[in-house]
C-alpha cells in the first residue's frame, strides 16, 4: 500500500450564469460592430470588448475625417460618421460592450468555455470572433533631423479634424490610401497642398484620378524630405525636399501630415496558439474558424487564400463568423437563418405574443 498523500483535487469551478457570453467579440472596429448586430440578431448573448476608449477601430483612432468610398449604401461617408451608425446598428440587441480593456489571455478550457484574461479581470465565453484589425499600430517615422522635437508642433502622424488644416499650407508626405485621401480631403479646405513621395501611388485608382485632377502640388517619385524648418515660437514653418530632378525646394509648411504606414503588431494574440502568416491570423475561409475550436476571426486580421482587406468583406466574415459560432455552442441551430426582414418578423411576432 502506498503511503504517498492523496491527490488534492480542486473544488469545482464555478462561473455564474450571468458571466458566461455565447459570443465574445474582441474589437470594435466597424467589422466588430457589424459581428455585434449580426450576433444580436441570431439571439446570441454577447459581449465586445477593445482596448481603445472609443468604438470604431482606426476609423477612429486615425483618420474619423476621411471619407470612405466603398462601403454599401454610402457613395461617400466620413469615417466618423461611419463608425457612428455602425455603433448604433450594433447595440440594437443590446450587447455588453467592454472599451478601454485588453484581451491578454485566450484559454480554451476542457470544458468547452473560454476563459479571457483581460486587463480589468476574467471574462468568460462559449465562442470567441476575432476582429482585431491590424492589432496595435505605431506610425511608421520620417528620419529628418528636428522632426521628432516638432511632433505635435505641426507635424502629424495622426490628423483627425479637417477645420484644424483650414487656410494652412500643409504638406503630405506619402503614397497610400491615407496620403492620398487627405490631400484630397484637404485640398478645397487649405490653402495649399503639397503633395511628396518617393515613389509611385498606391492608393485607389479612382482617388488617384481626383488627385491628379486637383489643386494639389504633386511632387514624385523620387521626392523626399530632407530638412525641416520652425519659426521663433517653436512650431513648423517649413520644409525642404529632395525634387525629381535631384535639386532641392524649400516650401512654407504650417503643417506636416506623414502618411507612410504603420508598424503593426499583434500583441499577446500572437501567444494565443493561432497560425500566423505575415501578422495575419490564418482562417478557414469557409468558416472562419481559427486553429482554435470556438474560436473565429474577421476582418483585417484574418488571412486566407484571395483575401481582401476591405469593410465590405470584413462584414461578410463577421456572418459567416458568427453563424458558424452559432452552431458551435448550439448545434441544434440553423446555420443559415434566413433574411433578416423574416427573423426581425418572427422576432416582433414573438414579443407581441408574449405581451398578450
């Protein structure tokens, strides 16, 4: 007979009810909002939950003022005003919405819960959907001497509101989507934009053509900035850059806008045991389940064989995500529900049966 003390077994866990969501969503970002609406609308209790103190991802963190021009319904929209009827649309079924808290932890227990450390406790799930955009983002940085202790003085690496930009001379440095986009934005608002990149656009073609159209002082490729000038009070008063030809021109510059990316990362998630291509979480795009029963994923974040990165297609994935979620904790559900107009009909038919 051994004489080795008996195994100390754990006392049950116990999670109350009330604590335990059908679907988590972790970002709130327009595919998060959409994934929250659709959720609601297949009766799923949910949660949402973002880092950020405002909903709407980066719409709101970096650009609330630029217009967006693909998305359903709106020939053109600002951002902020995008991210607002996104938000309204998503609280319709109510959902707990959690900002200003970060997902540390994703645990999937034995049990089939899900179990997400956060920075404000635990937070329990049935399903969890994935819609963290790009992660966190830093902007990348232009070197120019100077152009550090200026930061905040005229240069700007996130500009939010169109009035501050109004009769300026504003220069932009880049050739993406944002680039291109503000000094579009701009160009019937300040006094000048001036335009820089050192190489060829990478913005929507439609965009590009409004540019090319414009006002804007166009100056690629092969232009860049190589000094940075202030004024006696300490602000921004102008630039010099590098032309195409090799020479250098000195503008007068009361802001500076660089619009060349952001470094993102993933943050804990990538400790979360998903399969990661390019800081992308691979999905199964017929599902978009991740490598983590339970777990889904929409939006930017996701990668799969012909991926877009566009709302329009991250809205697609939050159904298909929460669906599949659906039938995940409930495999009694349908998988397709049908037309919301029906489910919105039966739902109201419900309600009032039950109020008689």
């Amino acid at each position: 007979m051994s004489n080795a003390p008996a195994a100390v077994l754990e006392p049950p866990r116990a999670i109350p009810g009330d604590d335990i969501y059908d679907i988590t969503i972790i970002g709130a970002g327009p595919t998060g909002q959409f994934a929250a609406f659709y959720a609601g609308l297949r009766g799923a209790r949910t949660q949402v939950i973002d880092a950020l103190e405002e909903p709407g991802g980066a719409l709101t963190a970096i650009y609330p003022e630029k217009y967006i021009y693909d998305v359903i319904g709106f020939p053109r929209v600002l951002a902020k005003d995008f991210v607002a009827h996104c938000d309204i649309q998503a609280r319709q079924a109510d959902p707990t919405i959690r900002l200003n808290e970060q997902v540390r932890e994703l645990e999937a227990l034995p049990d089939g819960l899900i179990r997400l450390g956060t920075s404000k406790g635990e937070r329990w799930s049935r399903t969890v959907i994935v819609c963290a955009g790009v992660g966190a983002f830093e902007p990348k940085r232009l070197n120019v001497p100077g152009l550090r202790e200026l930061e905040g003085k005229g240069v700007h690496y996130f500009a939010k509101r169109v009035e501050d930009f109004r009769d300026k001379h504003v220069v932009i440095v880049g050739g993406g989507d944002s680039a291109v986009d503000w000094a579009v934005t701009l160009e019937p608002v300040a006094a000048q934009v001036t335009l820089i990149h050192r190489s060829k656009f990478r913005a929507h073609e439609a965009t590009v053509r409004q540019l090319e159209e414009s006002t804007v002082d166009l100056n690629y490729p092969g232009c860049e900035i190589t000094a940075v000038h202030q004024s006696e009070d300490g602000r921004l008063s102008a630039i010099t850059f590098k032309t195409a030809e090799g020479d250098e021109r000195t503008i007068p510059a009361d802001d500076l806008i660089v619009a060349i990316g952001f470094v993102a990362d993933l943050g804990p998630m990538k400790t979360w045991g998903f399969e990661l291509q390019r800081n992308q979480i691979v999905a199964d795009k017929t599902t978009m389940e991740t490598g983590i029963p339970g777990v889904y994923a929409a939006g930017d974040v996701v990668t799969y064989p012909a991926k877009f990165k566009l709302i329009v297609t991250g809205a697609a994935e939050a159904v298909t995500a929460v669906n599949h979620a659906v039938t995940f904790y409930d495999p009694k559900a349908r998988l397709d529900p049908g037309h919301s107009t029906n489910i919105m009909e039966k739902r109201e038919k419900a309600e009032a049966a039950a109020e008689g």
